[in-house]
C-alpha cells in the first residue's frame, strides 16, 4: 500500500467528468491525507450542464484510503475568475500550503515530491510565491535534476504558502504604480514586453479576461516575488484545446509529463535570464504585431 502523502491538495473541477477522472486517478494513487475539493455550479443556459457537473463530482466521492475531505460545491455558477479565486482562497484559510491541481492537468508522480520538497525548502523565503509544475523549454535547455527562479507563474499545477496567497491583488489596486516603476523596467527590458503585459492587465481590469490567473502572476511581479520552475515539464494539459484564454503557443504548450530528480539542485542565474526569454518570444510570442493584435482584439471585445 501506497504511503500517504501529508501536503494538502485542492482539486478543482467543474463539468469535465472525463478530465476529471483521469486527474483524480492520479490524485487517489498518492493518497493525499488532506483532499479539498471545490466545484463551480453549473450554467443555466448550457444543455446538459447539470449532469456532467454531478458526474463529475460524483468521481470525486471515490475516496478508498484514510483522507480529511473537505468540500465546496457551488449550487450557480460564479465563472471562473471568480470561482477558482474563493476557492483557493477557502483552501489557504484552512492550510498553510498546499498543492492546487485543476480538472485537465495530470501529474507525473515526481510532481508530487517536487513540490513537497520546494515547499519546505522555501517556507520561510518571502521572495518565492510559487512553485510550478510546467516546463516548456526546449529538449536541450531541460534539466532533470534542477530547477530555476522565473518571473512566470505557471498554474497547470502548482503550489504555493498561504503566506504569498494573501498578497493576491485581486483588484489589481497596485498594477498601475507598480507598471510606472523602475521595477517593472528592470523585470521587462525589452520595451514590447512592458507594453503587450499592460495591454493584458488593462483588459483585466476591463473585464475582458475573465482571468484569476493574470491576477495572480500581476500580483507576484506587484511583491518583487518569483516562481520556481522545475527543469522538466511535470504535468500534461489535457484539455488545452477546449480551455479559455489560450493566447500562446499552443503547439509548445502540449507536451508529456516527465519524470524529475527527488532531490533537484537550483540552476544558474543565467539559466534563468535565458529560460524566461524563451518563453517570452516563443511561448507567448511577444512582438510588436502580437502586440497590436491583443490590442485590438481586446479593444472590441465584450466585457465577460
């Protein structure tokens, strides 16, 4: 029998029952003690709806080994800004840290340890606020043994304290000061990428993303915080292509979970600066046309 796993895990589902339990199926092989589970309601106007969210959860109530289960269903639907924010909000009340995994993202088991370890390395470390479990780095920039600080959150898995959860700006009230700082030329030193990331926080703010995540990376950058990345992508996206708010590299994006060191070493400052500027030009394209074609799109588009 497997031994059971003491992080706490907040799963998030909502009408995906297939997804769902491909996910869960990796969630019950590590046995979580401590399994929070969080559920949208389902829309009014969508046919159908109501069934898949039931089966869904109904995968969820499968629990065959000793786990404290807490549950927050919602009865309407509040979408996903708002949703997943109370949600792992509700979790971080409840735990000091945690792992957050969503319906269409399956783990390798080393993700698992990955973030246990991280966890505990940097507990006390104001200047980490996430841990990811994505790696979109080409096969000759991977490293099976490391991991880096980057200025991106990558939230297809990940960890985090309830110490750098209550810096989530969710109202982006220090955006703008923060965007006019000398920081935040330091963090962007090229002039596209300042210009395309205030484009995307104004369309935020506009109501035009319905994004928790967004806020969640500005609200990193707004504390100076930084994220880890492990030097193997640890967790496959399965339902990237059905998802919302792709604005990237879809071809880059889909890649296989792979195994990681239990006992990684950081990597150098230079790896870093190099891994962040790929995944700036090739993961979300940034340039002078991707620019003004967010822009646009952005400016006439409705509010969600």
């Amino acid at each position: 029998m497997a031994k059971k796993f003491d992080v706490p895990i907040l799963f998030l589902i909502f009408n995906r029952p297939n997804t769902t339990e491909q996910v869960f199926k990796i969630v019950k092989e590590v046995r979580p003690s401590r399994l929070f589970i969080a559920a949208d309601g389902p829309r009014e106007d969508r046919i159908g709806e109501i069934e898949k969210c039931e089966e869904a959860r109904k995968i969820t109530e499968k629990i065959d080994w000793l786990c404290e289960v807490k549950r927050l269903y919602r009865k309407n639907n509040l979408g996903c800004k708002v949703a997943i924010n109370e949600a792992i909000s509700w979790f971080f009340k409840n735990v000091d840290e945690g792992i957050v995994l969503e319906d269409d993202c399956v783990p390798d088991p080393s993700f698992f340890k990955f973030c246990e370890t991280m966890l505990r390395r940097y507990r006390y470390d104001e200047r980490i606020m996430h841990i990811g479990g994505s790696n979109f780095l080409p096969n000759d920039m991977k490293e099976s043994d490391g991991y880096y600080f980057s200025k991106y959150s990558q939230v297809w898995g990940w960890a985090t304290w309830r110490r750098a959860w209550k810096k989530m700006d969710y109202k982006m009230s220090q955006w703008k000061n923060f965007s006019r700082s000398k920081e935040y030329s330091s963090l962007f030193p090229y002039f596209w990428e300042r210009v395309y990331w205030r484009v995307i926080a104004d369309a935020v703010m506009m109501g035009k993303i319905n994004s928790w995540a967004y806020r969640w990376q500005f609200s990193i950058w707004e504390n100076r915080g930084k994220a880890i990345s492990p030097g193997r992508n640890l967790v496959k996206n399965i339902g990237l292509r059905g998802g919302t708010h792709i604005n990237t590299n879809v071809g880059i994006l889909e890649r296989q979970a792979e195994s990681i060191n239990g006992n990684p070493v950081v990597l150098s400052n230079k790896y870093s600066i190099n891994a962040d500027e790929y995944i700036m030009k090739e993961v979300y394209r940034i340039s002078p046309l991707m620019v003004f074609a967010q822009w646009g799109y952005y400016m006439f588009k409705k509010g969600e």
